[in-house]
C-alpha cells in the first residue's frame, strides 16, 4: 500500500460534472489536482479521487492532502500483475490549525516566489476569512465546517477552569449525559477578536440559527419573548429538550398533517396570531367577555318592557328558556383553551 501527500493545484474536475464543452466528468466527481511532494523538482500533476465519497471534505487549493494508492473501475485481477491505480485524497492536513483553511503553497513543485504569491485558494471562497474553532471538551465528538456551522455530540461536562478556556453554556447534575447541539452562525470570530484561534462555546441566544437536543442539562442562558411561568421556566427545565432557534421558523408539511401533541399545555409567545394564512382579518372573540355580555342581554330581556300603557311579561316556558340559555352561555368558555386579553 503506497502514501504520499501533496499539495493541491487548480483543477477544472472539482466542481462542476460537465464543462463548457458538455465533457462529462462522471468517473472523477470531486477530484482535485496534487503534485505530490516527492516530486518537488519534477512539478508532475496528478488526479486524486476522494477516498470517501459519501463524507468529503473538499480541499482547496494551496492545502496539503493525504493521499492513497488504490485501485479504480477498471482495475482487473491480471496474471501479469499490472493493474489501474489512481490516487485517492483522505484528509486535508491541518498544517496551520485553522478551520477555515490550512494553505501552505508552493511546499510541492519547484515554484517561483511570485508564483507561490499568486496561488489562489479559490474564486467563491474568501481566504482571508477565519473561523475560530469550537471550545472542545472531554469525550466529545465535533464536525465542523469551515465557515462557522458546527454539529456538537457532547455531554455534560463539568466546570473546570484551569482545563477549559470557556466553559459550556449547559449544565447538569449527571455528568456523561448527551447533548447535541447543530449550529450555525456567521459571527466567529467578533470582528475585534485579533486571535482567530481562540476557542468559542455555542450561543442559544446569539448564534444565527441553531437545534438543541437535549437530556438533563438546563440552558440557563435561554430565554424567550414571554417567560413561561405556568410550568418550569425555559431557562430551568432539566429534562429532555428540542429546541429550535432563528430569525424565522417554517415547519411544512408536504402531503399530511402537522401535529402538536402535549400532555401539558400548547404555549404560542407572539403579539399577533393569525389562523388561515397572514392575511385573516376576522377577530377572534374572548370568551369570559362574550358570556358576559350575553347574560346580561338575556338579563335585559327577561325582564320585560314598560311603555305606552303596556308591560311585556314572559310566561314560564319563555322563562325556561331564558335560563337554558344562561347555561349555555356559561358553557361556550372553554376550561383548556385561554386567550390572553
């Protein structure tokens, strides 16, 4: 089994599956170029396939790549022995620490200074932005992104000062309990951070956009629009969790229901509710004012008119009725579902 590592160079393969031209690049998806760093004086260029086609980290240019020798589609079984190798990529090779990239130009190929200084990373990717990386803690396994989006399986840790740089924003009494956080947001580093590399902890409350599943921590940090005060407070419940956080929510359901199922109570924190579409324009009523003012028109009524000579009395059955209805009126307000005044 041969390794090599190599530096990768521009390459019209990676990105697209076919060019200009209609060339299909079907048998090479997300190759890149290399020259590998044995052939310094000789600046050979190779293809390199991705070893792992269905987990890839693409790497860019001006990065130094791990590479394998194995065989491709038509590779045979030969008595002669020959056989059809390609290179493979593993891994880009974290040469500079950083998430967003890790470039070392010109380490393979006999280059020029001034054609190091002009090797480009890339043409949609900006080189000159850095993302600092995830505080890690004991036990934890963390995919990240280069551009600040992070999927966390974690756990409880506890607080340690002198082994964490910063410490987690969740807590709980158990440590090992799972957490799992996916995050994404654009603001790593603060734009007055002059240490790229400095650890960071995921935010709830300032991150663009992020999902928590929890188990028994609480997000002491967590807080909502309205607090909840009729159950355990969103900042102090230590039970399993979902929760989603943006600047906008869409939940759709394609071809069924939606559902929200609760042993408890359904809460909606929002300073306008429309049911329909965002166009409804008809007012929904309250139901303690309706009933109030309902019985006291039935009250109007049953007692009768005076005027003109004549008084309007009501037999027994009407007077039935007026009271039938009173305990029908009382009825239309619902025990379970509450609006708020």
């Amino acid at each position: 089994m041969e390794f090599e590592f190599g530096e990768v160079i521009p390459s019209e393969y990676t990105y697209i599956y076919k060019n200009s031209d209609n060339q299909t690049f079907g048998d090479n998806l997300f190759t890149v170029k290399v020259r590998l760093n044995r052939d310094i004086y000789d600046n050979r260029e190779y293809f390199a396939r991705p070893m792992d086609i269905n987990n890839k980290k693409i790497p860019l240019v001006g990065e130094q790549v791990l590479l394998i020798k194995a065989p491709t589609q038509y590779s045979k079984n030969r008595e002669d022995g020959a056989s059809s190798n390609n290179w493979y990529y593993i891994s880009s090779i974290a040469l500079q620490s950083a998430i967003s990239h890790n470039l070392l130009p010109g380490l393979a190929g006999n280059l020029k200074q001034e054609e190091i200084d002009n090797t480009k990373s890339g043409v949609t990717f900006d080189q000159n932005v850095s993302t600092s990386p995830l505080q890690p803690y004991e036990g934890d396994t963390i995919n990240e992104g280069r551009h600040g989006n992070s999927i966390r399986l974690g756990s409880t840790s506890k607080q340690d000062e002198v082994r964490y740089n910063i410490q987690p924003t969740w807590a709980g009494d158990s440590v090992n309990d799972p957490i799992i956080i996916l995050s994404n947001t654009s603001k790593r580093p603060a734009e007055d951070e002059t240490d790229k590399k400095q650890f960071i902890v995921e935010n709830i409350q300032t991150d663009d956009s992020s999902l928590y599943l929890t188990s028994t921590q609480k997000l002491s940090e967590f807080t909502l629009s309205e607090p909840i005060t009729k159950a355990t407070s969103e900042s102090a419940f230590e039970e399993s969790q979902l929760i989603g956080v943006a600047n906008r929510v869409i939940l759709k359901a394609k071809t069924d229901i939606i559902a929200l199922d609760s042993k408890k109570m359904v809460t909606i924190n929002t300073p306008e509710l429309k049911l329909g579409d965002d166009t409804a324009d008809e007012s929904m009523v309250h139901g303690d004012i309706l009933a109030t003012i309902l019985k006291e028109l039935i009250a109007t009524i049953r007692r009768g008119s005076v005027g003109g000579g004549m008084i309007s009395i009501f037999d027994t059955s009407t007077q039935n009725k007026f009271n039938e209805l009173t305990t029908r009126v009382e009825n239309i307000k619902s025990s379970k579902f509450k609006l708020k005044k």
